[in-house]
C-alpha cells in the first residue's frame, strides 16, 4: 500500500503582492488628490473674497471637535472592554456554548478591543464635528441683558448654553450606555456574570464596574432632568409656548424631583459596588419609574383637570402674558403702533386732495406680469432674460423719490441650444449686461412700462462714464467662466450684441479681480477635477492671467462668508456709487428663545411670488434681520454690514468669525439710501401678528380677534404677497417708502368673512446719511379698523369686479380678437379716509408673442367701482368726476382701441416709440372709441338680460347690435 502527501499550497508570488499593493496605494493617492483639490479649491474661493478665516475657522473647529468626540466615545468604551476582560475570573467553569463563544471570539478579541471603540469613536467624532457650531456659540455666548420671567435666568443662557449643556449631557449619556452594554456582553463572555439554576451570578470586579456605570449614567439622567425644567420654557403647549400653570407648579417641581430621586438612586448604585447589596440599587431604581408617572404624569393631569380648566383663564392669565410679552419681543413686533381707524365707505368729491402725493407714486406696473413685455422690449438677444417677478427699488430723480421696477439683464445659457459649447459657455458667453429701470407709476400710450434706464448700451439716468453695466455675478450667471487676460490678448468675451462700424458685437475683457487664478497648470488641473472639464486643463484660451469666476449666485456667496445667517430670498440689484450691487438681507435666528411662540419660516414666506423654501431651521422663535450684505456684480465682492448691532447672537458670530462684518457706520449714504426693510422678515412678522396683535392674556384667551393674510385674490390657495410703495399713512407727516399688508378674520369652521380688520406698514426707509440709520426705520403701524364699519377685503373686492355687469362688458370687449385679460397686483391703499383698492388690468395676446400691456385699471372704494382707462380717470370717476388728485398717468392719453396684446411700444408722451423712433401715428378720437364701447357695452348688457328672460327676439336683436359695435371697434383699430 502506497500513500501520497498532499500538495504543500503555493504561496503568494511576490510580484502579486507588489502589485496589490501598488494598487492599494495608488487608489488612496488619487483619492487623497481629489479630497486635497476640493479643500484646497475651498480655500482659493475664500482666499480671493478675504474670507479665508471663516474657512479655516470652520476647518479647525470641525477637526477639534472630531477629535474631542472620537477620544470621549472611543477611551471610555476601550476601557471598559479591557477592564471586563483583565478583571474575568481565570478559574471558573463555563457552559459548553459560552466555551465555544469564546472559540469563536478569542481569534478576534484584539481586534474588537480596538475596533469596536474606533468604530463608535468615528460615529460619535463625526456627530461631534457636525455639532461644532452648539459649543462655538457657548464658548463665545454673550448677555443679552432680559432675564426670563420664570427663573430669571439671562436669556442668553436658552440661546447659547442651554443647547450645549444638553448635547454634552446627550453625548456622555450614549457613551456610558454603549461602555454599560459592552462591558455586560464581555463580563457575561468569559463568566463574570453567570445566568443558571434562576440565579445571577456576578463577580465582584464586574459587580464594581457594572454598578459605577449605571450610578454614572443615573447621575447624568438626573441632569439632565434638572435641565429639562428649563427647557419647558421653549416647548409648545396646547396654547402656548411655556409652561403655564400647570407646567410651573406641577411640571417644573416634578422634574425638580425626579432628579433628586435620579441622583439618590445613583448614590445607591455607587454603595451597591462597595458594599454588594443590589436590593437597593434596584428597588430604588423601580420607585424612580413609579415616582416619574406619578409625579410626571399622574400629578400634573390631576392638576390640570380639576383646578386649571375649571378656572382656565384666571388661573393662567400670568402665563398668557408672559407669551405674549416674550413672542412680540423675539419677533421684533414690541414695538407696534396701533391706531383705531374709522374708514369711512362713502366716496364724494375731492376726497383725495389730502393724499395727493400718495395717489401720485401708486404702482400700476405690475412686476409680476411685465416680464414678457420688458423682455420684449429690452432684451434684444435670445441669451439675455431679465428676472421674474421683476425688482422693486427707489431712486432719486430730480430731487424727487421715485419708486421703481428694475431687473439686471442677465444671461440665459439655455438659449444656445447648438451653440453651448466649452468655449461658449466658459469663454465667450460670460456676463450679462445692464440694468433697466422703469417707473412704477406712469405707462406709455400703448401700456407699455415708461424706461428711464435702458438699451444696449446702457443709456438712462444712471449711466454716466463711471457707471459699470457689466454682470459677471447675477442669480442667472454659468455655473463657471474663465476670463482676465494680459492687455496684448484679443478679447473674446462677448460684451454686447452691437459695436462700432457697424460690427454685430463688441468684445471686451474682464479687468476686475473676481476669482480665484487658473493662471498656473497646478490651479488648473484642481480646477478640471473640480468641475470635471478636462478643456480647463488644455484650452489655449486660458492664460496666465486668466480668473475662474464660480460660486456666483449672489445669496450662495453670501451665504458662503457667513453660513450662520438664514438668507432673504429675495435681493434686488441697485446701482450704488455707478456699481450694480445686489443687495441681500440676512437674518440671525433661533427656536430657544424663552416663552416665545414658535412660526414655520418657510410657511410664513411662501405667497405667489415665493414658492415655501427649505431651511436648515425651520421653526424659530426668535429673528433678527442683523446684517445687510452686498455683492457687487461686477467683481463679486462681498460685504457684510451689522445692521443690527445689538442683537446678542449677531454677536456672538461676530466672536466666532471676528473681523468678517463690517460697522454700519461704514455703510455709505447712497447704499443706505437703497436698504429696505427685508421681505421675509415683515412676512414672518405679519403671520404673528395675526395672532400676537393684541395686548392682553384675556383677549388672547377668547382668541375673539385673530386674524390672517388674505389670499391673493389670482390665486385662493396662496397668501398674497406685501408690497413696497412710497406712501403716507395716517398720522404721518409726509409719504414714506414703506411696506403694505392687509388683514381679514380668521376663518371659523364655515364662517369665512372677506372683510378688512387691519392694514401693517412698515417703515422702509433707511435714509441716505453716511451710517446712520433712519429715525423711524423698522416702525410697525397698524391700523385697525373700526368694528361698526364693514370695509371689504380684498377677496371681496375682486368678487365685485369680477360680477360687476359694466365691467365684465368691458374685459369681454378687450377679449375681443384672441386676447386675454390678466388682473394685476390688487392694491390697498388708506387714503381718503378710507381705503382705496387699485388693480391694473393687462391685455396681452392668447397665443404666440405674448406683451401684457396696461390697458385699463379698476379702483373701488368702500362699494363703489370705476373702470377706467388710466388711473387718474379712474379715481376721477369714482370720486364724482373729480377725486382732488393726479396719478402717475394723468399725462397719458391712452389708445381706447382694442389690443390684441402683441406688441406696440409706441409712446406718444414724447412722439418716439420706445426703440428711439420717431415714426408719428394716427389716433383715433377718443370720442368714437368710447361711443363704440358704449354700443357694445349696452348690447352685451341687454343680450344678457333677454336670455334671462328666454325673450329670443330682444336677444336676436342685442346680438346684431353687438356685432355691430364690435365690427366698427375693429375698423377704428385698423385705421390705426
């Protein structure tokens, strides 16, 4: 009988080992490269701005406290593993299945002892690292000088302390429990703690080490309930945010107790490890869960049943107050100015002449429909697109204030289609150019918005041989360009479409320092990782002057530099010192402030013209529009100034990120005289308001007099936005730049009444000196309606015009000939002693080029109508033919003829159209329009009422006379 060996295995060859390894190696280079191009390109970005040290802040911060994290999770739980492994018995008889447990484990025991604390020390320094800004704002937290009207603790201990103290305690919790549950799965392995014939086994050293960890983590439990009494003040209720009656004297000691009895029990356990007597530990342990439902649960219902909802409101009156009193301090609505208004509903005769500077500025260009028009008209190139809606602004013009729409005209890289290329869309197409400007209050003849800066190149009031057009940095700019070039290099971006000798377009070169370079193949090749273009790396195009220009959306840089703001989302461009700049609002935020109710920011701001946005902290109870920052267009430079300078969390960032924020007093008049006060903020105000207008606990108990936003008349499911005007209120001296909202009551089951309860305005003039503030800047004023006059809503004033039978006459005239009729913006206006609604009425065509142009404007005031052609004929009808003041168009003699909405653009205030022609045009008198509208107006009128009335021969006859009138229109307005 023969026997073979078995083969001895063959090894590994060497050449394959290297080889895998070599692999290995390069993998973890090239993934290091890509990690180091993207911090690294970070650092450029901020470099170029003068921002780098909030980067490296954010840098240092983040790996400290991974480090602080991974050390605090990872040492503890080491430490407990070895101990419970050192301190095992060495004698002791184990049963065959912990035998082979241990088979299995002891061939990895060294690797669990290190990998299973690295492994949560990665979790918990990640969780760390994420959590830096909490302990940042601890570390540099300063007083705010209110106290609470509970503890009287400052408040800065809610806002900066507080969430520390219970993210440490939430930390050092998960690490005892974690230590608390490893210890006990290796004590039980190797038989520490034995489980058999019903009876616990445990060895001394895991009875000490086992009993030390529960006391420990008692001990933190009993912490954080003594904090818990503090967070009451920042939890909602079922009315209110804080605690009231029964949270103060039933909630509130209850915790207070609790954590007496959390910390006895834990004393217990720190006996129970000396002297080894569990039945303390443990029974003590049952009395504190039926001590928390008894005393956090059972007691407090029992209070709240039988003492508080019986006598509710005598009994949480103080409460009530305190939530009142706190919200209207968090919010910035404390310092209110109410006013009792008796509107009057009556419409006479010279009622306006006392509001002849309000009626003067009102808006009648909508900037939310006449996008299509001004794109029209001023965007000359499928590549250039103007914002929609359109801004609003102010500027001064002849000494006077005058309010405006404006948009940048900025690029639209989707129009290239088979012209995006690299070179294209990286080279040549880098900037928009201009800003158009058009008064807010005046139109042409053909409805069109009246320009007083416009074209390519730019002409107008603003444009001077300072003035620089060009957009490099806008909300529509490319995703990245690459421009600059030494003074011998062809330009090739391309400027503007015209030039000079009749070129089709001027190019030029950006001169400005925008970006980080690109100018070094180093630069270049972390540049082509980043944005994944190998053209950057090789384009002969880029130089060694070259700038790349990314990151450009105004609200993404700014919030960049300062990523503790909570952004507006909407800036406005303005021309500051001949600069274009945008101008964006950012706001300091928190949801610890005591005793103040929470508001959904992202509910609060959404209406027609702001789709709900996301936010990285929704629910505040605490805002503060702390800082106004710019971005210039041409260069990207970003400054921030404190606006509010003694808002306390302003200041705290201020200690975190030092020398980021400029003084306002560096804030120069002209940008000041473009500052408003911030959209979102006096949304955010209004929806508290709502509820938080009244003074007193017992009117806020009967919740008698809550009121909402009313919807946008175009819109039912949306609230309708506010709105900038110069006007005066009353009781102000002179018109003011301002912000409007109105409100209605709140709807109670099937009862929805559409009627005004009162109008917000806010002073949003900043004034025009040199770091200094307006004296009334930020002034809330509501007037409140008085409740014995019924003054329509806006829902119900557009349901008048919409049922009117002479107006809706009209609109179906002005449908005539494949157009459509689109309501503008619905204006509330409180003049006249009463309240004025202004609406401007578009017609533009139903299909294919598509100008909405003003064509007429309805007006009513208390329950009276008028539908005119301008604005000022408008208010003259309505006040008995003389309303004792001018609007903005009294000077336009509009064309009554209908419109198919498609075009036009002649203004016959000047006798050129609005290209710059001076081609003249026939009108037509206005007194056969008006005798052919009467026609149609009266047939449509009388067709309608035969139907009614099934009388087929008077509706036969109203048809024919209609047709008539609409036939004769048609040929007035082919004379034409």
């Amino acid at each position: 009988m023969t026997s073979t060996s078995a083969p001895t295995p063959a090894t590994p060859s060497r050449s394959r080992r290297i080889i895998a390894i070599s692999f290995v190696v390069i993998a973890a280079i090239v993934v290091a490269f890509f990690i180091f191009a993207s911090l690294y390109t970070d650092w450029l970005w901020f470099a170029q701005l003068g921002f780098e040290s909030v980067l490296l802040t954010q840098w240092v911060a983040r790996v400290v406290m991974f480090v602080i994290g991974f050390v605090a999770m990872a040492v503890p739980v080491w430490l407990s593993i070895t101990l419970a492994y050192r301190l095992r018995p060495v004698y002791v008889r184990l049963s065959s299945q912990l035998d082979r447990y241990q088979e299995v484990v002891e061939p990895l025991r060294r690797l669990a002892t290190w990998g299973i604390p690295v492994f949560f020390g990665f979790f918990a320094g990640f969780a760390a690292s994420a959590g830096w800004e909490t302990t940042a704002l601890w570390i540099n937290g300063v007083q705010t000088s209110v106290t609470d009207p509970q503890f009287n603790l400052d408040t800065g201990f809610y806002l900066f302390a507080l969430p520390f103290y219970s993210s440490v305690l939430g930390f050092a919790s998960a690490t005892i429990l974690i230590s608390l549950l490893v210890t006990a799965a290796v004590t039980y392995l190797y038989g520490s703690v034995r489980v058999g014939q019903r009876e616990l086994r445990i060895s001394k050293a895991a009875r000490i080490q086992v009993a030390i960890l529960a006391g420990i983590y008692l001990l933190l439990q009993a912490a954080s309930l003594f904090l818990d009494r503090y967070k009451t003040l920042t939890e909602a209720g079922s009315r209110i945010t804080g605690p009231g009656y029964t949270g103060v004297n039933a909630v509130i000691p209850g915790l207070a107790i609790l954590s007496v009895v959390a910390a006895i029990v834990a004393i217990l356990f720190f006996v129970t490890a000396a002297i080894g007597r569990w039945r303390y530990p443990l029974i003590a342990t049952a009395l504190l869960i039926v001590s928390s439902l008894v005393v956090g649960v059972g007691y407090p219902w029992v209070l709240n049943t039988v003492q508080v909802q019986p006598n509710q409101l005598a009994l949480e009156r103080d409460y009530y107050q305190r939530n009142i009193d706190s919200t209207k301090e968090a919010f910035g609505i404390d310092g209110l100015e109410k006013t009792n208004y008796d509107a009057v509903t009556d419409a006479e005769a010279g009622q306006l002449r006392a509001d002849a500077e309000t009626t003067a500025s009102i808006r009648i260009m909508d900037p939310a429909i006449i996008n299509p028009t001004v794109s029209q008209l001023q965007q000359y190139r499928a590549y250039y697109q103007f914002s929609s809606p359109l801004d609003v602004d102010r500027y001064e013009i002849d000494g006077e204030s005058q309010d405006t729409i404006v948009s940048v005209r900025d690029l639209n890289m989707n129009a290239l289609d088979s012209a995006a290329s690299w070179q294209n869309t990286t080279l040549v197409y880098t900037h928009g150019y201009g800003m158009v400007v058009a008064k807010g209050n005046e139109r042409t003849t053909d409805g069109d918005p009246v320009f007083i800066e416009s074209g390519i190149p730019a002409s107008g009031f603003l444009s001077s041989d300072d003035f620089e057009p060009r957009v490099y940095f806008g909300e529509s700019s490319p995703t990245y360009s690459i421009v600059g070039g030494s003074d011998s290099t062809e330009p090739i971006e391309l400027d503007y479409p015209s030039g000079a000798d009749g070129s089709s377009e001027t190019k030029t070169t950006f001169t400005g320092d925008g970006g980080p370079s690109v100018g070094n193949v180093f630069n270049r090749l972390l540049y082509a990782l980043k944005f994944q273009s190998e053209q950057i790396l090789f384009s002969d195009y880029v130089n060694e002057d070259s700038q790349i220009l990314y990151d450009r959306d105004p609200i993404d840089r700014v919030q960049k530099v300062a990523p503790y703001l909570t952004l507006d989302s909407d800036p406005y461009p303005s021309v500051v010192d001949g600069r274009i700049v945008w101008i964006v609002d950012g706001y300091t935020t928190s949801d610890a402030y005591p005793y103040s109710t929470a508001q959904s920011l992202s509910q609060a701001i959404a209406d027609t013209n702001n789709t709900a946005p996301t936010y990285q902290l929704d629910d505040i109870n605490y805002i503060r529009n702390s800082v106004k920052a710019t971005v210039d267009a041409y260069d990207g430079s970003v400054t921030l100034y404190a606006w509010d300078e003694e808002d306390p969390v302003l200041e705290t960032w201020q200690k975190v990120y030092p020398s980021t924020v400029k003084p306002i007093s560096e804030m120069s008049g002209e940008l000041m005289s473009h500052v408003r006060y911030p959209t979102d903020l006096f949304k955010v105000q209004r929806a508290m308001l709502g509820q938080y207008h009244v003074d007193d606990a017992q009117s806020f108990y009967q919740s008698d007099n809550r009121w909402v936003t009313p919807n946008d008349p175009q819109s039912d499911q949306l609230l309708q936005p506010p709105y900038y005007l110069t006007m005066r209120m009353p009781g102000q001296e002179s018109p003011t730049y301002s912000m409007f909202t109105s409100f209605i009551p709140e709807a109670s089951g099937t009862n929805s009444r559409n009627v005004l309860m009162g109008y917000l305005a806010v002073d949003s003039d900043a004034g025009s000196e040199d770091g200094v503030v307006g004296e009334d800047y930020g002034k809330l004023r509501m007037l409140e309606i008085d409740a014995d006059t019924t003054v329509p809503g806006p829902g119900q004033v557009q349901n008048t015009f919409n049922s009117d039978t002479a107006i809706s006459s009209q609109i179906n005239i002005l449908k005539q000939g494949q157009s459509d009729v689109i309501n503008g913006n619905l204006l509330t206006l409180p003049v006249g002693g009463g309240f004025l609604y202004v609406q401007p009425v578009f017609v533009q065509a139903s299909s294919g080029t598509q100008l909405p142009q003003l064509q007429k404007v309805l007006v009513a005031f208390g329950n009276e109508v008028a539908f005119e052609d301008t604005l000022n004929d408008a208010l003259d009808a309505l006040f008995g033919g003389d309303s004792g003041a001018n609007a903005g168009d009294e000077e336009v003699a509009p064309d009554d003829g209908t419109t198919d909405g498609s075009g036009g653009g002649t203004d016959t205030t000047d006798g050129t159209d609005s290209t710059g022609g001076g081609t003249d045009e026939i009108v037509v008198p206005a007194t056969e329009y008006e005798a052919a509208l009467e026609e149609a107006r009266q047939a449509m009128v009388d067709r309608n009422t035969a139907l009614q009335s099934s009388d087929w021969t008077a509706y036969g006859e109203a048809d024919a006379r209609l047709t008539d009138a609409i036939n004769t229109l048609l040929e007035l307005d082919g004379s034409q």
